[in-house]
C-alpha cells in the first residue's frame, strides 16, 4: 500500500500558502496534488507529491517554518472523526492513545507510539526514510498535537519539551512561540514530553458516546481503506454484530464472504485471531458504555453480546481490575 495522507491535511497546506498572500493552486498543480479534491473527505495523496507540495511551499513563501504555520488552520475534520473522537475523550491519555491507535486515518506513511515514564509521557512520531518527508510535514504534526491538546485542556497547555530531527532553522523564535517550550533539534527522534499529571486529568469535554461513535466511523473507514487487512475489516463486523447476540466467527466469516476456515488462515497470518479480536473490541467497547451512566450492566450487558451480566462483570474486572460499578465511580 502506498503511503498516503488524508486530503484535508493538504487543506492546511492551501491556507497557510494563502496566509502568505500567495496563491497556492498553481503549487499545488505542480506538486501533481489535485486542489479539486481537497473538499473531498475520503480523497488521500501520496505522501510524495506532498513532499514536493512544502518544498514548493517553501521556496514560494521564503519561510521554512510554514509547517508550524499550517498548523493554525486545524479543525476537528482536519483528522476526519479522529479529531471528534480526541475532543470527547475522557482525558488526554486517553486521546492520545486514540492518536497511536488509529493515525493511519489521517497518514499511513509515519509511525506513532506513546511510551509512559515516572513523570511523563512521549508521543513519538517517526518518518521512515522512504519515502522521505518534508520537514514540514513533521512540524506540522507536532504543531497539531500541541494544538489539539490546547483544544481539549485549555489554551495554557503547553508540552514539557519537545524533540525534533531536523536541522536548526534559521528562526528558532518561531518554534519557541508555537511550543512555549525547549525545542530541541538534530534529535535523534521527533518527541513530545508531556506531564504526566496534566495527560491524566479528566476533561470537562469528555463524552463517551460521542467518543465511541466517532471510533466506529474510524474502523469503517480504516477497513475500507486498508482492505486487505482482514483484522480491521473483523473489528468493524464485531461492532455491528456484537448486539445481536450472535457475533460468532462463522456469522463474521459470512459477512465478509470467507469460509471460517479462510478467516482462521488470514488472521493467523496478521498475527491475530478471532478470539482475541472478539476480546480486544469487547474491552474497549466495555469501557465507553461503563463510562455512560444512563447504561445499566443489564444494558451493557446485551450490547456487548455476553449472555449473563455475571459473565459480562467477570470479564470487565479480567479486563481493568475494578468491577463496572467501580469504573463507573472512578470515571
């Protein structure tokens, strides 16, 4: 599959050139980026033809920190339903993990991943070297992130620190006043520190259902677009079946016209299978309806397909430690 970004990214392209007094459509003609297409919510580019987009950026507006300057233009449909999901997640955590989970959404040619320490998180974001990103492709990126966080937790948030592996610009000020933090640059990765204790804080704007039906658009539009993964397109089948009580691998197996025997092999071949699909999405639905204080176990119990609401709480405190009615208090 070739990398790939989601239109509306390049939409952030085509207003920060316009901020500069620019105009951007002969750039982006000549990038082999189609401007009539960045309306259209489910058009993606290649990430090529976007590395070519900055560098033209660049040279056009003479400022190589245009990327922080997209960044100003981001709106929740910017990231499709993964910017509302991030907004109605209970905390940061929580949000940025939805980030690391499903990122391929908005571009399939980076890697992210948080890693927790005593008193902090880091949200990595690395670019492979082929094909090679623009270095503002990646500031973009952290840019945004800064920027959703100040969305969700208040315009005073700002990072601990933030890493970046390009090489000095000639204005450094620009990224000191975007990141009202150290920046380092030349890092061996692209990094943001955040404190752990402000990551944790549960938000005002947290809704689960929102948050949880949000995720769904997500996976349908992931298996759409990554068909050939098997694994996505059965999480998908699992959300529409679970409430039917009778999500089972042979009634999965025949809405995606397999045998159970063909879906056995395939999965196998992602590394995963049936069961711990069947595990995994009940863990992570389970954990939004808990949260969602008009459900009862009872009503939980029926979405989620278990049979009994004891069997339903033995798997949840498998699951999390806590019972569903001491998750609801916690939460």
């Amino acid at each position: 599959m070739h990398p790939s970004t989601l239109s509306s990214w390049a939409l952030l392209i085509w207003k920060a050139i316009e901020s500069y007094g620019s105009d951007p459509r002969p750039l982006f003609e000549q990038a082999g980026v189609d401007p009539d297409k960045l309306r259209d919510a489910n058009a993606r580019y290649p990430i090529s033809a976007l590395t070519r987009l900055w560098r033209l950026a660049v040279r056009a507006t003479q400022d190589p920190g245009i990327g922080l300057t997209a960044a100003r233009f981001l709106h929740p449909t910017t990231l499709h339903a993964l910017g509302y999901a991030w907004l109605a997640s209970d905390c940061l955590k929580e949000a940025l993990e939805r980030a690391v989970r499903y990122y391929r959404i908005v571009s399939n040619g980076v890697e992210v991943w948080l890693e927790q320490a005593p008193d902090s998180y880091r949200l990595f974001i690395h670019a492979p070297e082929v094909p090679r990103m623009a270095d503002e492709a990646i500031d973009a990126a952290v840019a945004v992130v800064v920027n959703l966080c100040r969305a969700s937790h208040g315009p005073e948030f700002n990072p601990l620190r933030v890493a970046l592996q390009r090489n000095p610009p000639a204005d450094r000020g620009a990224y000191a006043r975007m990141f009202r933090a150290p920046v380092e640059f030349s890092a061996a990765d692209n990094v943001v520190f955040l404190d752990k204790a402000t990551v944790d804080m549960l938000l005002p704007t947290a809704n689960a259902e929102l948050a949880r039906a949000n995720d769904h658009v997500i996976k349908e539009y992931l298996a759409r677009f990554e068909r050939g993964s098997i694994k996505l397109q059965v999480e998908a089948r699992l959300v529409e079946q679970l409430s039917s009580g009778h999500a089972t691998q042979e009634s999965i197996a025949k809405a995606l016209h397999l045998s159970p025997r063909t879906l056995q092999r395939k999965l196998k071949e992602e590394g995963t299978t049936y069961k711990q699909l069947l595990d995994t999405t009940r863990r992570e639905l389970a954990a939004q309806y808990v949260k969602e204080s008009h459900l009862s176990v009872n009503e939980i119990t029926f979405l989620l397909g278990f049979s009994e609401p004891a069997n339903f709480s033995r798997a949840f405190k498998r699951w999390n430690g806590v019972s569903p009615s001491q998750y609801r208090l916690s939460a």
